[in-house]
C-alpha cells in the first residue's frame, strides 16, 4: 500500500546562522534515509519543497478561481517536504515515518493514497 509522509516543520526553524547548520544537518539526514529507502524499493518518490515565500495558491471559488501569494493557511508550521512509500500497511509506514529527520517540533504526517480501480 502506497502512503505519503508529509513533513511540516516549525516556521523559522531554520533562521539566522545557527539555522543554517541544523539545515545542513537535517538535509545529510534525508539524502541518507531516502537512499536507504529507494535501495529498499520502498520509496516511490519525494522531495524537499521550496519556501513557503515561493508558494502560489489556487482558491476555487463560486465566480471562478483566485490566485494569493504564499500559503493558503496561516501556520505555525509549513510543508517541507514528503516521501512516499510503498509498504505493506499503517504499521511499516508509521516504522518509516518515525525515521524521518527534523527538528523539534517537526510534526510528521502519515497519509495513505486512493487506490482507484484501473
């Protein structure tokens, strides 16, 4: 069963110089685990996000759509990034998410896919 880990870290956590390293840090995390994972053949994709000063979002409205700079949301935390996974169920997936790097705060999200009849 496919499942997405989605991962929303703390706003600011990677501010000014000290920001910076643990970044750095976080990062040498990831490209290990998602080496580790790929080799596995269990992740199917994934990546890190740019900032949320990057984002655009699309808001469906009544008269049409509506285009606003950033994230729709106003959060403490952001998306960062996700992974996904192919594992055998919630059990594994929860396993894989409990190795995702962060720092504290870092919340992570396990979300299994629709599986629609082909």
């Amino acid at each position: 069963m496919q499942y997405m880990i989605l991962i929303y870290e703390p706003a600011g956590a990677y501010a000014g110089p000290e920001g910076r390293t643990v970044l750095e840090e976080v990062v040498a995390k990831h490209r290990a685990l998602a080496a580790e994972l790929t080799a596995q053949g269990v992740q199917k994709g994934g990546a890190g996000l740019q900032g949320v000063e990057t984002a655009t979002t699309l808001v469906k409205g009544r008269d049409g759509d509506t285009l606003h700079d950033g994230p729709f949301a106003e959060t403490r935390e952001h998306l960062g990034g996700y992974y996904l996974i192919d594992v055998p169920d919630l059990d594994a997936a929860l396993a894989m998410a409990r190795r995702v790097p962060g720092v504290a705060g870092t919340k992570i999200e396990v979300r299994p896919l629709i599986v629609h009849d082909q």
